[in-house]
C-alpha cells in the first residue's frame, strides 16, 4: 500500500502491517512554520487594534504554531485577550485539544467530518454579517471560507502559522511513482488534499503528470481518508474507490480491507 502520509506515517504504516500489508512510504509534504514573522506580527497588530468577533481555528499543528510565534513576537498576552472576547469556532477535535490545553475556551465545534462545509455551516448559523473574523489557516489558504465570509461583508484577518513544502528528499516519491506506473501497488491511502497537490508536482517535475491519473484509475486503487482529500483527488480526473464513514486512520484501513476481500483488487 502506498502511504503519502507524514506526520503520522509510522502509525498508519502499523495499521496496514497488522492487516497483513506491505506499506510503501512516500511521504508528499513537511510543515514548515511561516519565516515572514514581521507579516504574521502585523495580522496579530490589526488583532489587537480592536476587538474580533469571530476566531476561527482549523487545526492543531497551525493553532499550537500561532500560539507559540505569537509569544516569540510578543504578541502573545494580545492574541489571548482577543481570542477570549471572542465567538471562538474550532474546526475538529485537533485545534480544540490545542485551544483547551492552553486555558481557551471554545464556543462552537464543527460536526464529523470536519471540512470547510461544516464549518460553513456552523458560521451560517451565527448572525455574524460586517463583523471582524480572524482565521487561522493551515498550510494553504481556505479560499472557500473566505470567499463565504467576505460574501457577509465580513473583515477578515488572515493569520498563517505555516505552510506545507515539498519534502526536503523526494527520493521516496519517485520510487513510488516507479511502483505505480510497474503495477505493483495495490492500494495508494490519501489523508490530504495538499498530499494531492505535492505529489502531482512531484509528477511534473518527473514529467509523469499526463500519466498519473490514469495510473491511478487503471493500476492501483485509490482511497482517501475523508471528502477533502477525495474531492482533490477527483478534480484532477482520478477514482476514489474507497472512503471510510468516519475520516480516520483506523476506518480507513478497515474500509481497504473490507473492500478488498469482497473484490478482486485491480492491478
């Protein structure tokens, strides 16, 4: 099984061998934190001007990173009090577990399976038009959301903790790619969209892009964790055969499982 996964490679690698598989790591993506620190001080400044009605935080490793660069920078007793006057919304158990630990309070949690459109959802539901929303992003920038709160005429403030990069040696990428093109992956496990987007660009480079999906479709079954990584995969013309009920580690293997004993896995 192919694993583009990194932060918690091992664990889904554990997964798959105590199912009997072979994993094959070829971790797409690092987190890298924010180098411009002058821009992000300069979020944390327009924060502390005046009082945010909304704090919007979409996940642990960018929450927890805000949080520390803020205190870097000396903005942490600011950030703090505008995060408790705040309407704070926390998008999955991973930011909230982060807000929590450090004393926060948390007003609103998305429902499973915690993607933009339940976080939508739950902003839509909230009186919030003209008013000042912060928003945590992750690797990349929640277009969709923003687009949804400047639509409110909402004035939002962006604040980026980090990015995700290429990984440093993307040796294990190409093998992969290698693999896949010989037939010789049975299953490729997805768990991101940006995962989508790194190894497409590892493709590219490798002059394999035209290729790639149709590998994808034809060679190998795809799965991904959840219908973010999945609607990634499909915009760029690829299957998703299998997603779990539940966008977790442990379903998504079982859901792999289930599905190949009950089918004959293509090659």
């Amino acid at each position: 099984m192919g694993i583009l996964q990194t932060r918690h490679r091992g664990e889904l690698a554990a997964l798959v061998e105590r199912e009997g598989g072979l994993p094959l790591l070829a971790p797409c993506m690092r987190e890298v934190r924010v180098d411009d620190l002058a821009r992000l001080r300069g979020s944390l400044e327009e924060v502390g001007r005046e009082p945010v009605d909304l704090f919007i935080f979409q996940t642990g490793v960018g929450t927890r990173a805000l949080l520390e660069l803020a205190d870097e920078v000396g903005m942490a007793r600011i950030l703090a009090e505008r995060v408790q006057e705040a309407t704070v919304f926390a998008r999955g158990p991973k930011p909230l577990a982060v807000l929590l630990k450090a004393g926060f309070r948390v007003d609103r949690r998305t429902a499973a399976p915690h993607t933009t459109a339940e976080l939508i959802d739950l902003l839509r539901s909230e009186d919030r038009k003209g008013r000042r929303a912060a928003v945590q992003h992750y690797g990349s920038t929640n277009q969709g959301l923003l687009d949804f709160l400047r639509e409110r005429r909402a004035h939002v403030i962006e604040l980026t903790s980090y990015r995700w990069a290429l990984p440093e040696d993307v040796g294990p990428v190409l093998r992969f790619l290698e693999e896949l093109a010989a037939g010789r992956v049975t299953v490729v496990a997805v768990t991101s969209a940006s995962q989508v987007e790194n190894l497409f660009t590892v493709a590219a480079d490798a002059g394999s892009t035209a290729f790639l999906p149709d590998w994808l479709n034809r060679l190998t079954i795809t799965a991904a964790i959840g219908p973010t990584s999945a609607r990634a995969l499909e915009e760029r013309g690829v299957e998703v055969v299998v997603q779990p009920g539940r966008p977790k580690m442990a379903p998504l293997v079982s859901a792999i499982r289930e599905h190949l004993a009950s089918s004959r896995p293509r090659r």
